[in-house]
C-alpha cells in the first residue's frame, strides 16, 4: 500500500495505523500528483460554504493533511487556523505552508485533545470518506466547537448512504440546529478516471 498511494489505496484502508502508513507514503507528492492532477476541489467547496453560511475564525481543520483547506479558509481571510491528522508526515507540509497557528498529530477516534467549546468553527475536508471516519467521529468534532458556532463537514455521498450518517444527525438533533445538506462535486471539470463524478454532501450545522 504504502509503494503506491491513490485514491483507491486510500478508500480500501482498514485502520488508522493503515491510514498513518499510506499518508506517510503520500505526503510528498499528494498536492502535486493527487490534487492537482485529478482537478480535486472538495476543500474550495467546503471553505467557500463555511465562509458563505456565516462561518469564522478561530477555525479548527480536522483532518488538514498537506493543508489545502487551511489554504482555502486562509484565501477567503478566516484566521487563526489550527490543523489536526493522523499523519505526521502530511501535518509536515501543512505546517510549511505558514496558514496554521498549530498543527497537531491526532486520531479523531481518540478524541481531540482541545477544551470543550475552543473554537468558533470546525471544517473538515476529505475525512469523512470510505475508508477514514465514520459518523461517530461527529462526536469529537461537536466538542471542539462553541455554542453557535459553524461545523462544515465534508462526506462521500456512497459512505453517507452506506455508513449511518442520516441516523446520527438524526440522534443529534438535540445537540446541534440549523442542519443542511448541500452536495456538490468532489473533482472539478478536468477531472478524468473512475471517480471523477464522484459527489460529497456538505453537512453544515451548529452546536447548540
């Protein structure tokens, strides 16, 4: 796995420390021979959303890997970003970018090591897909984030459907409001390949 990182390696991952060894393959190569390549603009669909529905700073990016929807937040001037992952590896790259405040190496499925309510906005782009998160990791997410503040998280629209997404929004309506779902390209018009039509739904809410 880790001698070839794509996007097939990734949605066939199984666990985090298959998650840490594939990224650490990756990191280097990820914005130029993945992001570019493939046309992929899911982080400009979830920063332009988050700055549309009201959405600002302190700003946690869940998930930042090499730090393109930091750079994405950073464009539209939301500040201070902070960023978190799994790899150290991609959390290198982000860093050098100079769009974070911190960046920190983290599994969402240990929680995140941030006081109840640190932030004003969660983002996370590219995460919560085949392979990654699950909906359980919307817990954590919640958490970081203060009352009345935006969550814009990115799904796959086949994991959404297949994973239990509908069903924990649904144990979650005491605890967040405002809920929308907005689906929207993962790849831009250049795009080629078997996934380039692939959709993600954006779920947008607040903490209550």
């Amino acid at each position: 796995m880790a001698d070839d990182p794509s996007l097939d390696s990734a949605y066939a991952l199984e666990t985090p420390e298959d998650s840490v060894q594939l990224y650490s393959a990756w990191a280097d190569t990820y914005d130029s021979d993945f992001a570019r390549v493939s046309d992929y603009i899911l982080h400009e669909q979830v920063a332009r959303h988050f700055v549309n529905i009201g959405g600002f700073g302190p700003v946690l990016d869940v998930g930042a890997g090499t730090g393109l929807c930091g750079t994405a937040l950073a464009a539209r001037g939301v500040e201070p970003i902070d960023g978190t992952d799994i790899s150290a590896d991609m959390l290198k790259i982000a860093a050098a970018k100079d769009i974070y405040r911190t960046t920190r190496v983290e599994n969402i499925f240990d929680g995140l090591a941030t006081p109840d309510g640190l932030y004003q906005g969660v983002v996370s782009s590219g995460t919560f897909t085949k392979g990654h998160v699950g909906p359980d990791g919307i817990d954590a997410v919640i958490a970081a984030v203060r009352p009345r503040g935006w969550i814009v998280l990115s799904v796959n629209a086949q994991h959404f459907a297949a994973s239990g997404f509908h069903e924990k929004l649904t144990a979650l309506e005491n605890d967040i409001e405002g809920l929308s779902l907005t689906e929207v390209a993962i790849y831009g018009p250049n795009a080629t390949g078997d996934h380039a039509k692939d959709t993600a739904l954006l779920i947008a809410f607040r903490r209550v």
